[in-house]
C-alpha cells in the first residue's frame, strides 16, 4: 500500500478523501466509496499501488479516440474500483469489485511499465482505463510522469468524477481523455450513477481550458438517457462551452451487469448521429459496424479523410500532418 493523495485527518479515527465529488469521511479499517483507498491508522492508504488487474495493447481507436493519433496501437491498464456506481456499467467485473476479491492483479512499478510499453511495437504510450482510472490516482501519476519523460503519451479515459485540485495536478502529465457523459440531467446520475451531473461538465471545461485533447463518448441507453430533447440540449452544451469540433461518439447500450432494458434500436443511435452532425463537426457510432458513421470527414470539403472499419483503418489520407488529402484544410487530427 501507498499512502494516498488529496485527503485530511479529521480527528484520531476519521479522515476525509478530497480525490473526488463524494468527499467520503472514511472511518478506521474502512475504504470510500470506491473501494481502493482505506482508512488505516488514521491515514489514507490506496490499495492498488505498482498492482495492475488488466494490461492489453489495444488500437488507439478503441479507447475511443479517433482524432488522436489514428492507427496506433496504446498500452491499456487498469486496476479495480470506481467511484461510481452505475448500475448499466460494461466493465463492472473490474469496476465494482474490491482488491480483496480480486485474484488476477499483476505486479507492475511505474519503471516497469514504461520498459514495457517502450518495448511494444507501434506503441505511443499508455492509456489508463477499463475501471475509473482516477480512483487509482497516485500510480497513475507516478506512471504518465514518467511516461512524458521517456517521450510516451499518456491517455486517461474517466468518468470525470474528480475534484478540482487533483485534476490540475495531473494535467499537465496527459496528453489525451475521453470523458463518458452519461446523460444530461442530474437525476439520472443520481439514480443510475450514483453521482452528480455538474462536476463532470466542470471536468469536461476544466480539460478545454487547459487546451487538451478531448473526446466524449455518451452511451444511448433504452427508455432511459434516450430523449431526443434532452440529448439536443447535451449537444448544444457541448457546442457552447467546449467547441464543436470536439468528436462525440454515440454508442449502442447492450444489457450489462443490472440493466436488464433491450439493446438500444439501431434508428435511435442514427437519429441521435443526425442531431449531432446538425451541431458538431466530428460524430461518430460506436459499438456498430458501420463504417460511413465510424469514418472522419474533412468539415472543410466533407470527404473521407481516415476510413474505418470498426477499430481498423482501412484508408488515411491525411498529409503534411494533419491536414486533408484533398482540400489542405486544417483537420485537428493530431499525428
């Protein structure tokens, strides 16, 4: 164990974490809410530190981030724990158990991961993900400091959940995030998510303003973060207060973990796709084959500049860097 960042000592037997949103008061032998970072002795201890529960080398795009670095291949980690809690999550055999109840945890130190993700082939760095990488914090830290300093890229991919000061801390380590917003209305954080709306959109703010690379996914689940008007009103917010050229990626909802709703219908997802392109430059479908909505488009002359089937490119027309095969435009693609 590690001692933990971001928390006080409230009195001999309680400390409060200040990592994120929940503010958990944990007492003596007990973790918060996401169940990696325990009271012990009237000190936080993170319990995941140098131990690493998934490792896979994985196309950039399935992250997803189709507009940074497309065709390559990352490094993904993950631990266990979330600080959320919802009840429709795909990777809920990682997120929502507990160190203790896990038995597949490889030892990694930060040194050793870098050696590693170093030594594979077409790789640009790492990508913390498959639970929420936040609640691992202190590794991941230690790991994307050391990352940038070998010349790797670092990739978080969160659900945003994170307070202020840790963020800032962090920012300027990460190269690249995709954030998940789950809906548009508090209501369905708290009951789905068991969490709050407003400090993910000050998340998603807080990454534009320090001029990162963002991309949104949004999951479009049946009869339940699926209004037409509300997922509008999402998209104008997006357009607004972060650019219209952050890619948004639409993706279709399969029954997982307590969510029994049926799979989201294919005419929603494409009606969801023809809001969004009425607002934002780059949409995308995800957990679809379809390639004419999983393709990037010039917004200048709206031809096919990077091609894709599912997480393969199968064409890439880009030169001098980022810009457009045909017409030279600016693309905002980062390579």
């Amino acid at each position: 164990m590690k001692e933990a960042s971001f928390y006080k000592k409230l009195d001999e037997e309680k400390v409060k974490c200040l990592l994120c949103p929940h503010l958990c008061q944990i007492q003596e032998g007990k973790t918060g809410i996401c169940k990696v970072r325990i009271n012990v002795k009237g000190k936080l201890m993170t319990q995941v530190y140098n131990r690493v529960a998934a490792i896979h080398s994985d196309p950039i795009e399935k992250k997803p981030l189709y507009h940074f670095y497309p065709g390559r291949n990352i490094i993904s980690i993950g631990e266990v724990g979330c600080n959320l809690g919802c009840s429709f999550c795909q990777n809920y055999t990682l997120s929502q158990c507990s160190p203790e109840t896990n038995s597949r945890f490889l030892s990694f130190s930060p040194r050793q991961l870098i050696d590693y993700a170093l030594k594979t082939e077409n790789n640009i760095g790492l990508a913390y993900t498959y639970n929420e990488p936040f609640t691992f914090y202190e590794f991941m830290f230690d790991c994307s400091k050391l990352a940038s300093s070998n010349g790797l890229k670092n990739v978080v991919v969160s659900n945003g959940y994170i307070n202020h000061e840790p963020l800032e801390k962090i920012l300027p380590f990460i190269d690249a995030f995709n954030i998940d917003l789950k809906a548009f209305n508090d209501d369905f954080y708290r009951n789905y998510a068991k969490a709050n709306l407003a400090p993910v959109l000050e998340t998603l703010k807080h990454i534009i303003t320090a001029k990162k690379h963002l991309e949104i996914t949004f999951l479009a689940i049946t009869d339940i973060n699926d209004n037409p008007e509300e997922f509008s009103n999402m998209v104008d917010w997006i357009a607004k207060e972060l650019g219209e050229t952050v890619p948004l990626h639409i993706s279709r909802y399969f029954p997982a973990y307590k969510m029994t709703n049926p799979p989201t219908p294919v005419s929603t997802l494409e009606s969801f796709y023809e809001i969004a392109k009425g607002k934002l430059k780059h949409v995308y479908l995800g957990n679809l084959n379809d390639e004419k909505r999983s393709s990037t488009y010039c917004p200048s002359c709206g031809n096919i500049i990077v091609e894709r089937k599912l997480y393969t490119i199968k064409a890439n027309v880009l030169k001098n860097g980022s810009l457009c095969g045909f017409c030279s435009a600016e693309t905002g693609i980062i390579l």
